[in-house]
C-alpha cells in the first residue's frame, strides 16, 4: 500500500457476515477480551511502580509489530477515541463503489 493512501475506516455489521464467520468472529473477539486483560493485568502492575516512583507519571504501552513499547505521560493523559458507527459489509461496498474506490 502507498504511504500516501487515506484509508476510510468504517464498522461493519457482524450478523450480515453469515453464521460461519460470525462464529469465528466471536471465537476471536472472546479470545481478545482474554489478552485485554492480561493486558490490563500487566500495565496495572508496571503502572504500580511508575506511580511510586514518579508520582503523577504513568506509562502508556504501544505493542505494534510484536514488539512492546511505553512513553512516560502525565498520569491524566491516557484518553479513550470516541466510538464509530457500525454498517453492514454492502452499505460499506456500496460507499466504496459511490466514492469511486472500489467498483
């Protein structure tokens, strides 16, 4: 993919997918909501250190290519992105096809 292309991220609706891969996707989502927390479970035990040591700081973890990665913030930084409306995998095509992106 070029390093110029603007990708248009959109939710898509699972139940549309059919039976076969909604079942996969709910195996992969239940297995994901198990590494959230071991996740949660790790940052909350580096963050016990941080905060005793440097009061006010925490780190914020990156974990991109297998790798893991922290950036030392003011404790109250860590936000949440606002959540995205969810639409159906033809409603997203059709956008595509309407914007000239996909035919």
């Amino acid at each position: 993919m070029a390093k110029d292309t603007q990708l248009n991220w959109v939710d898509m609706d699972v139940d549309a997918l059919g039976d076969k891969a909604k079942g996969a996707y709910e195996a992969y989502k239940t297995a994901q909501r198990a590494a959230a927390e071991l996740r949660t479970q790790f940052e909350a035990m580096v963050n016990k250190t941080v905060a005793e040591r440097m009061p006010g700081k925490k780190l914020v973890f990156g974990y991109r290519f297998g790798k893991l990665s922290a950036a030392l913030v003011v404790a109250e930084e860590a936000k949440a992105k606002p959540a995205q409306g969810k639409m159906s995998l033809s409603d997203f095509l059709a956008g595509q096809a309407a914007q000239g992106r996909r035919t």
